[in-house]
C-alpha cells in the first residue's frame, strides 16, 4: 500500500506543526480488505479505513482539512465526486483535551488498485495504478492557504514513495 506513506509525508510537508513534531502524527490502516475477482489474473484491490490520528494540535483544523482535501483530490477523488461516499468517505472524531490543543482522528474511506502480470519465466510484475483523473491535477509545486492573514498550511510538491 502506498496511500498511507504518500499521505503522512503530504501532511508532514504541509503542516509546520507537523514537521516540527512528526510524532504526532499516527497513520493506521484498519478494517482492510483485499478484493480480488477470482479469474486467471493475481490482480486485486486493497480497500481499508485510513485512520490519522493528529495529537496534541494546537493549530486550526483548517490547516490540516485543506491540505487532506487536496490529496484526497488527487489520490482518492471519488471521496468527492460519488455523492454516496462524500456521506461517510471523510469522517473525523476530535478529543478536546484542554483549552489549546486536541487530538484529531480522521477516517478515510480508500481503495488502491494492483495489477499483477505474468513477465515471463516464473516472474510477475506487481503495479499499483494512479487514480483516474477527470481533470489535471493540481499542477503548482507549491501554495499556502491562509486564515486571514495568518497562514494554516503550505504545500510543495513531494517526492513520489513508490
């Protein structure tokens, strides 16, 4: 599975807080399945709840739902675009813990593709698949989103885990 690594340093790189203090940032998988059709083909899904736990954040909310939004856009779009999965796809439970800081349990609802082809002489080739996109992806290597004027969250372009 890629999703969880490639969202965890998403979110590191964005977050101040969370580049600063990466241990406060906890990525489960849970509740998984891997889907496959039974045919002559090895090829299957993984489907799972991704569980990010952000503690002790004494930061806006915003600052981390703006930046899960746009890799949910890229690397889970049909979070948003299936009316169906934007009800439950996307859920959060926050502990207040006192009067400056929460932790932040956020629950994503996602699946990745794996194609397994024979290559020949006992060997197979495993790929996960990208994602469709109906549209370019957002195309900046960096942004910042702001409260205001304060800013809650910049981004730049990571390097692919895979």
């Amino acid at each position: 599975m890629y999703k969880p690594k490639s969202l965890r340093a998403h979110l590191k790189a964005a977050i101040a807080d969370l580049t600063q203090n990466p241990d406060k940032l906890l990525v489960f998988a849970d509740e998984g399945n891997t889907v496959a059709t039974g045919t002559g083909s090895l090829s299957f899904e993984y489907r799972y709840k991704l569980n990010i736990i952000i503690t002790d954040f004494s930061g806006e909310a915003d600052s981390i739902m703006v930046p899960l939004l746009a890799w949910v856009a890229v690397h889970q779009r049909d979070l948003l675009d299936n009316s169906e999965l934007r009800k439950s796809g996307i859920g959060f439970d926050v502990d207040f813990n006192n009067h400056q800081t929460i932790d932040l349990s956020i629950k994503l609802a996602l699946t990745e593709r794996v194609v397994v082809k024979q290559a020949g002489a006992g060997r197979l080739d495993v790929r996960h698949l990208a994602e469709p996109q109906v549209t370019p992806a957002y195309a900046d290597a960096f942004w910042q989103a702001y409260a205001g004027d304060s800013l809650i969250a910049e981004w730049h372009t990571p390097v692919d885990p895979r």
